[in-house]
C-alpha cells in the first residue's frame, strides 16, 4: 500500500537543489502529486506531495531525505496525508480559478490583509502569490511601480459584491485591484483599442482648441459634462464644436506639438508591437491629432472625427459619421473580425462614459484614470499607475516587458 506525505523544505537557496532532493526521491520510485518552488531574498521555500509506492519505503525515503538536507543546512518537515484528504483537497483544484491584481506605487501590509479579507469573505481560497513587479528600490525619490498577483479559487457567491467590496478599498487605499476570470484568454490577447484624449494624452484635444479660440472655460465644461455621462456625446460634441468655428487651420499643428503623452502609454504599445499584438485609436476626437499620434507610437488602426476646414478655417463641423460610443464598439468588433481575432481577445480602454459601451464589448475592458460613473461601470479599472500597468493585467512580468 502506498503512502502520502507532504514535504517542505526550506533555508538558503543553492543551484542544484531540487535536482539532489528529486534524485533520493527516485531511488525509490517516488511519484510526484504536487509541487511548488519560491525563492525570496535568496530563501528557499520548497514543498512537494510524494506518494510513495511502498509504505516500507516511507521511513528510509524520509531518513536518505533528513540526513542529506541536514548536510545541506536545509530544514525539513514531513506530513502524513491520508487519501480522504488528498481526494477532497484533489477536488477542489476543479473549482473555478480567478487572478487578482492587485497595483500600487508600493504594496504595503495593510493592502494585501484587506485584498485577502475580501476574497476569503466571498469563499475564495488562495493558491498562489507572485510579484509581477521588478524588486522595488530603497529611494524614496524614485517613481515605483508595484503589482502582486493573487491566484484564486472558489465560487463567489455574488461577483457584483465581490467586485463592489475591491472597488471600494481600491479608492480606501489609493490602489488599484483587477479581478478577472483566469481562462484560457487571459494571456492570448490580441488587439488592443485605445481612446485617445485623457488616455493615450493627457489633454482632451476639443478643450485645447477651445484654448485657442477663446472660449476654453464653455467648452471645458461642456466636455467634463459629458465624460461624467451627464450630457448625451453627439448632441454636446456639436455644441462644443460650432464654438471652434472660425479657428484658424494653423494652430493644429501647434496643438499636436504641445500634446504630452500619456504616462506608459509609449512603454506599452512599444512591447504590444513586438509581441504582435494589432492596435487601434478609437477616439470621439480628431483625426489630425490621432494621425500624429498614429506616426510616432506606430498604431495600426485610426478612427476619429474629421475635422471640417474651408479657406483654412474651422467650419465647426466634421466630415462623415461622428465616432460616439455606439460607433467605437461598432469599430472594435469590426477590427477584430478583420484581423480574425475574437472578442474575447481584444483589450479596451478609455476614461469616459462614451467609451462605455467599446469596455463592454472587449474580453478585458479596462477604465484608465476615469470618471467615477465609468470606473463603478468598468469590469477594471487603472487609476494610480500608467498605461503600461495593462500588461500586468495580461500576466506579463516585469523581466518580459522589456
């Protein structure tokens, strides 16, 4: 009759390790139920569930194991494991399994007991811990970037709760926490759609024009009404845009000078394009300006608002159909039909309420620096790090995504 022990290791990492604890174990054709590995600060912590074929064998396989780790200055640990417990624990590996991402500029104590709180309040256990981040450094001065991965499993009871609870320590704590489904899509997304103003820049190039013809503060508050939802886009894009009529053709180009790109924005589609991924700017904006961000950053795809000018003028108009919120997920599934890719592959992503309805057309929809309405109505939402956090939501580690 065969025996299940659980063995745990720990002590100073050294090369080889793994490869000499095996190599006892297979002396005794020792078969392997499970296995884990994690090395922090050069600590090793090491477990492995063995069955052993033979119950004669478990005290000599557990005596080659202690005096060989013993000279290695290892500690060990050995647990009896009964079938009932294997089968039940077997059992619940079938479960359904989440990722919770948890992003700050610094990940502290407090924010990891409350992420865990939550997720073993809605009945879900954790299997896994990562840093996805880079080591952070000492230097208070420097701008960190900080992301744990949770790996869970469970059945939540009420996913809407679930994601109401981490929404609201997010905006508690200053962090940001995503939970997604961990399916097969989770790391094969293939095409990435993007607003432009407040997401790939940091302006909203109507208010910017706006500047330039003199009546900022009208239009400003026009926009901002309408990002927050409380304006319908189309009925106040018109408005906002017979105010530019009159606007000379030439400060354009000043505008697309002036514009300041996004944090990780160039970071981020820099590394989309070298893993293949196909992008695209969908904006409620202008074509001039996407087109000059189109030039520099590389993007694939470009859909925005032509700006209608005579004599070198804004007429106050634009050419064709406006691109509002129903048109930019018109346009996402009709990019991803053209390049053959699913739903479920696409990434979204943009700040306001006319960005809506593109969030919840994408596998994963992502709410970056947004209006409150668009954050609560977002499945994910970014707010204290750049762009390029998106890649963490995707899994990628801080040595892949250079």
């Amino acid at each position: 009759m065969s025996e299940l022990v659980l063995i745990n290791v720990s002590g100073r990492d050294k090369p080889g390790l793994t490869s000499e604890i095996t190599g006892i174990m297979g002396q005794y054709d020792v078969r392997i139920l499970d296995i884990g590995q994690a090395v922090i600060h050069d600590h090793l912590t090491w477990g492995i569930l063995a069955e052993i074929p033979d119950e004669a064998n478990a005290p000599p396989v557990i005596r080659d194991l202690m005096f060989r780790l013993h000279a290695l200055d290892l500690q060990v640990r050995f647990a009896p494991i009964t079938v009932e417990e294997y089968q039940q624990w077997a059992a619940g590996r079938n479960r359904a399994c989440y990722i919770v991402t948890l992003l700050s500029r610094d990940i502290k104590a407090e924010q990891i007991a409350k992420v865990s709180a939550i997720t073993a309040r809605h009945g879900l256990n954790i299997d896994n811990i990562s840093r996805l981040s880079a080591r952070p450094s000492l230097d208070p001065t420097e701008n960190r970037i900080a992301c744990v991965e949770f790996s869970v499993r469970g059945t939540p009871s009420d996913l809407q709760q679930l994601r109401g609870d981490f929404l609201h320590i997010a905006a508690e704590m200053n962090v940001d926490i995503a939970f997604q489904e961990d399916s097969i899509f989770r790391r094969n997304r293939r095409l990435v759609v993007f607003d432009m103003d407040s997401t790939l820049i940091e302006a909203e190039v109507i208010d910017e024009l706006a500047l330039e013809a003199g009546v900022g503060d009208q239009v400003a508050e026009i926009t901002e009404r309408a990002m927050q939802g409380e304006l319908d886009f189309s009925q106040s894009f018109a408005e906002r845009l017979s105010l530019l009529k009159g606007l000379d053709e030439s400060v354009l180009e000043r505008i697309a000078a002036r514009l300041k790109m996004t944090e990780g924005a160039e970071h981020l589609i820099s590394r989309l394009k070298s893993l293949g991924y196909r992008t695209a700017i969908l904006s409620g904006g202008f074509t001039y300006f996407a087109r000059h961000l189109q030039q520099k950053l590389g993007i694939d795809y470009v859909y925005a608002n032509e700006l209608e000018i005579v004599d070198g003028k804004v007429t106050g108009e634009v050419s064709g159909q406006i691109v509002d919120g129903k048109r930019k997920a018109e346009l996402l599934l009709e990019i991803a039909d053209k390049e053959h890719i699913s739903r479920e592959q696409v990434i979204a992503v943009g700040d306001g309420a006319n960005d809506l309805p593109m969030l919840s057309q994408a596998g994963l929809g992502v709410a970056f620096r947004a209006k409150p309405l668009v954050k609560e109505s977002a499945r994910h939402a970014i707010s204290t790090l750049g762009l390029d956090a998106i890649l963490y939501l995707i899994g990628f580690r801080e040595s892949e995504n250079h």
